[in-house]
C-alpha cells in the first residue's frame, strides 16, 4: 500500500530517503547552487576528531548526546533536579513531567536569535545563541512565565502560556533597542500555538484536568508494558508530530500542514510524482526528540529509548557552515553575489566582515541543508572508524560537529562569529 505524501514526508525515513536524493544528484554533477569537493572529506573529519579530543581527551564515554539540557548549565540543572527532589510533594512521575515542560518551551524558542541580542544571567555574565535563549527560558520557567497558577511557578501548562504577549516575552528575553532580538514574534506566537495544540491533543498532553507538555510521559508510560519503561522513538516522534500546527503552513497536502519541508530545484527534473521533488526535516522537531530522549533517559523514571538512529543529523547553521567555511561546500558564484547583495540590501553588513544572506525557504538554503544531512552521516561514519570507538550520531553532534562549527565561525568571523551563509530568521527556522 502506497503511503499518502502529506504522511510519509511526516516520517523520520523520509527525511534521510530525500536528502540522499539531492546527494545523487550531487555525485551527478547536477546541483544547482553549491560546488562539492570530497577531497576535504578528510579535513573536516580530522577537524571534527581534533575539537572532540580537545574536549573530551580518551574518554569518550563521557560525551553526552546532543541535548537542549547541555545549554543550560550543569550547575543550574543540578539545583533544579536538588530542588525538586528536596520537595516532599513530588514523586518521581510528576519531577518528570516538569523536567519536560522547561525542555519543550525551551526548545520551542530556541530560533536564530540574531548576531547581536544576548542575556545577562542571575551572575552578571553575557550569553547569546543557544545557552543565552536556554538560559533566559529557565529563568523564565522558574519566575512563572508559562505557569496559570502563582503558587506553581516551575510548570508549564496551557494557561499559562495564552497568557502570555509579546511584550511580556521581550521582558523574560531582555529585549530592547540596545539588544535587538530577531523573530521575537515568531517566538510568542509558537508559545500561543502550543497552548492550543496542548488542549486540542488531550491524548498526549492531558492530566487530571491539567494540559501540560510534561504529560506526554504519561502517555509514553502507557505504551510500555508491565516494568519495562523502554519506550520507542517513533512513539517520541507521533507525539512530537502532533505539534505540527504550531508552524508556519508553509506547504499544504491534503489539507495537512507539513512544517520543515522544502522544494528542492534539484530534484525537479527527476520527479516521477507530484510532491517528489519536496525535502523534509523537521529541524526543531528533531531537536526537540533529541532533547526529549534525552531529559526521560536523565529523568528519575530511568526510562530508556529504542531506535534513536532513525533520528538524522541537525540540518542548522553550524553543523552546515562547518562543511562550508572547511571547503567541502562552495556556493556557486552568481548564487554567492545574489545573497551578499541582499545582504548589503538588508543592512546586514558589519564593517568589512559581510557573509551572503538568503531567506529560509530559498531553494539554495533547502539544497545545503539537504547536503548537511547526507554529510553528517558520513563524518558520523568516518569518526567511528578513525576514533576506532562505537559513538552515536548525536554525541558526534554533541562532541565535534557543532562546536567545530561554532569554533571555525569565531575563527574567520571574528566580529560576529556567525556563520559563513546567514539565514534570514522568522523565529521558527535556525
């Protein structure tokens, strides 16, 4: 039986299944906006090698796996889990459910927040990126922002979250002229989004009256048998998959919204179907399952998840700038003037330092991301051959593919430390 393409460009396998497709037409010498040469393959594998070894020495058994939890801080996580233990009125189930509403909302506003916006924490340090949004989300999360009730301020529910306005975000997020924040609506919007999601999809989210994203281990729990608390990734991924009409309905099939999913001009001339020239990968969604697995594998439940190598390297900026600012990928020339001149046009030029711009759905940033997907499998490949050690996909993310993409981006963009193509930011594409 033939699966609808609004279900399978849904799935897991179709994300791996159509961007090895835009790689075979790479091999065919048919890409339309970026040059390969495989000849420094090997460059970024050792670079990536170099940063894990830096980070990690000999032990790699140290290296967590690809997380949201990683940016917050072990300290402040260490007193949060302290914290909640320390409460008599919290069995293990419900320090699980709350664990999972931060992880959720945090992931939810974790978007390119732009060059320039950063956090200053509790201790006086600025932040920006990543650990600066997940940061400021705890914070947010201990201060109440997306709790109904005052006397509960360390949940998330559904309430709690329609309450919340773009001005009260920019608030939590410390926005202002001096610190600009891009797609800040987008943020407060997705927040709404979810509260509407978590009371339409009782299945997953509701709790004795209560609509939270922590629910969801409920459900989890549910499809698990007698004490085995194994839960499978694809049950994680329905779950996530019912969040699909928070974003953006960028295309339409069947009246089904499909989120992170892409026309790919490469694939144009090879399409047998309607919709085979579509490109899926739920970016935020995996982000998000990664994180999940994670938070229920640290969770006092000691819950364990089956087939987590289903999930695909992160399609986003510093796993993809890596493999361009190392040389494997070279925007083609007439493509590489078009996004500096919308740069220049958009004003985003600091001083000499200007990298070329596109917006999100442009087929160019559709058919990098695509390669970032096929590439990561391969230097997750060769890194277990020349580190001669079993690592997972994401603790290659966790360990080099990422960093090495921050790193390099410092390194040549000193100013910025953005990446070598920048993505014009809706708040939702990062």
């Amino acid at each position: 039986m033939t699966v609808p393409p609004q279900d399978y460009l849904r799935t897991l396998d179709a994300i791996r299944d159509r961007s090895y497709k835009v790689y075979e037409q790479a091999q065919k010498g048919k890409l339309v906006y970026f040059d390969i040469d495989e000849t420094k393959l090997p460059q970024v594998v050792q670079h990536v090698q170099q940063v894990t070894r830096t980070r990690f020495g000999t032990d790699l058994n140290k290296i967590p796996p690809h997380s949201r939890l990683n940016h917050f801080g072990t300290e402040r996580l260490a007193s949060l889990r302290q914290q909640w233990q320390e409460d008599k009125g919290l069995d293990v189930l419900e320090q699980t459910r709350r664990f999972l509403d931060l992880v959720v909302v945090s992931v939810l506003v974790d978007a390119g927040a732009g060059q320039i916006w950063s956090y200053t924490t509790k201790q006086g340090e600025r932040v920006g990126r990543s650990e600066g949004l997940a940061i400021a989300s705890l914070d947010m999360f201990l201060d109440g922002y997306y709790s109904s009730d005052p006397t509960i301020k360390d949940r998330v529910d559904a309430q709690g979250l329609k309450q919340l306005s773009v001005e009260r975000i920019a608030q939590g997020f410390q926005v202002s002229d001096s610190n600009p924040m891009a797609g800040l609506e987008g943020r407060s919007n997705l927040l709404k989004r979810l509260a509407d999601i978590l009371t339409n999809e009782s299945q997953y989210f509701e709790h004795e009256g209560l609509h939270r994203p922590g629910n969801l281990v409920d459900y989890l729990l549910s499809k698990t048998t007698g004490d085995n608390k194994t839960v499978q990734v694809d049950d994680i991924w329905q779950v996530v998959m019912s969040l699909a009409p928070m974003w953006p309905a960028r295309i339409t099939i069947e009246g089904v919204p499909l989120g992170d999913v892409w026309p790919c001009t490469c694939l144009d001339d090879i399409k047998e179907q309607q919709y085979d020239n579509l490109v899926p990968f739920h970016k935020l969604s995996q982000w998000l399952t990664y994180s999940l697995i994670d938070t229920l594998q640290q969770s006092p439940l000691d819950i364990k998840v089956n087939g987590v190598d289903k999930l695909t390297g992160l399609p986003e900026y510093r796993n993809g700038g890596l493999l361009v600012d190392d040389g494997l990928l070279t925007l083609k020339p007439e493509h590489l003037q078009r996004g500096l001149d919308y740069a220049r046009a958009e004003e985003m030029v600091d001083g000499e330092n200007i990298v070329p711009l596109f917006d999100g759905n442009d087929p160019l940033i559709v058919e990098w991301r695509a390669l970032t997907v096929v590439y990561l499998d391969r230097i997750h490949r060769d890194m277990e051959k020349v580190m001669d050690q079993s690592l997972s996909l994401a603790q290659v993310l966790e360990a080099g593919t990422w960093t090495a993409g921050r790193e390099i981006a410092k390194k040549l963009r000193p100013k910025t430390g953005g990446p070598p193509i920048a993505i014009k930011s809706d708040g939702t594409i990062f």
